[in-house]
C-alpha cells in the first residue's frame, strides 16, 4: 500500500466517523456544525489538489486522522467525565 492509498483510507475514515456522528445525534446544532467540519475537511483536501502531486493530498489526509483520532482518545481519557460524545439520543 503506498502514500497515496494510506491517505485516502485516512480521508474516509475521519469523513465517515463525522458523517455517522452527525447521522446519529439528534440535536440540530450539533449536526451543522459537524457538518461544517467535513465541508471545511473536504475544502482543505480540494486546496491540495490544486498542486500537481497525489502525496499532499495523502499527507494532509493522514494528520487529518492522526489530529481527528488523538483528540478522540484524548477526550475518552482524560476527559471521560465530559458529555462531548452524547449517549446517541
């Protein structure tokens, strides 16, 4: 699997995880507001390719996830007590 792969399946998995948060909170605000974030990850992915190389793309999609899923896990332990997350009502 090269760069280029790796960063696409990087891009997805922050695209999906926000899409299905989105999808599964129930308040109106949170939902536009998620959905404010793809359209601004999207964005800056569009911004990338407006360079002649398939590689920034794949390293501004995997920080992408590194940044997405580390503020994840830092929310789950150190602010665990925290109802940033909903319960999915």
């Amino acid at each position: 699997m090269n760069i280029e792969s790796w960063g696409a399946l990087c891009f997805g998995l922050v695209i999906g995880w926000v899409t299905y948060r989105t999808l599964r909170r129930t308040t109106d605000t949170v939902g536009l507001s998620n959905i404010a974030s793809v359209i601004g990850a999207v964005g800056g992915a569009a911004v990338t390719a407006l360079f002649n190389t398939k590689e920034l793309f794949a390293l501004y999609s995997i920080g992408l996830a590194i940044g997405f899923f580390l503020y994840l896990i830092t929310g789950a332990t150190i602010l665990k007590n925290v109802d940033w997350l909903g319960d999915g009502t």
